[in-house]
C-alpha cells in the first residue's frame, strides 16, 4: 500500500475530507512501507472531540490497519483549525 491509496481511503471514508499522507520515516526489513503519517482536514470534525476524529480515521481505513498499515500517526483538523494552525 502506498501513501495514495491511504489517502484515497481517508477521502472516501470521511465526509469532505482532503488528506495529506506521508511517510514518516525510514521502513524497516519487517514492516517496509507499512508506516505512514496523515494529516486530514474535514467540517466534519467541528464539535467532534479528538479521540472520535481519530476513530474516524481508523474506520475509514477499517481492516486495513491490521493487515496493510503498521502504524499510523495522525493530525485531524477542520478547515479553520488548520487555516489558524496549520500543520504547526
């Protein structure tokens, strides 16, 4: 799996979302590749604590995250959050 598809998934999986995904460090011998980071920006997470935008995240990439992606280091935000904040 490489960073597109795990973008592509997020974008489908979650209302209005644009997702930046990366990896974020060097893949090892046992997991090569399986190791991203993702940034995702939707109005859907207004109001939503952090803990159910991750899970957001996670059932977007739903039987995925056991099998394809290793780890997964996340940022969530919505548009004014990361217009104010950006990827800080």
């Amino acid at each position: 799996m490489d960073t597109a598809d795990v973008e592509r998934l997020i974008e489908d999986g979650i209302e209005d979302a644009e997702a930046t995904v990366t990896k974020p460090r060097v893949p090892d011998e046992d997991h090569e590749d399986a190791h991203f980071a993702a940034v995702v920006v939707s109005p859907v997470f207004e109001g939503v604590p952090l803990v159910q935008q991750h899970e957001m995240v996670y059932e977007a990439l739903d039987g995925y995250m056991t099998t394809d992606i290793h780890a997964l280091e996340m940022k969530t935000y919505t548009p004014e959050a990361y217009a104010e904040h950006g990827d800080a």
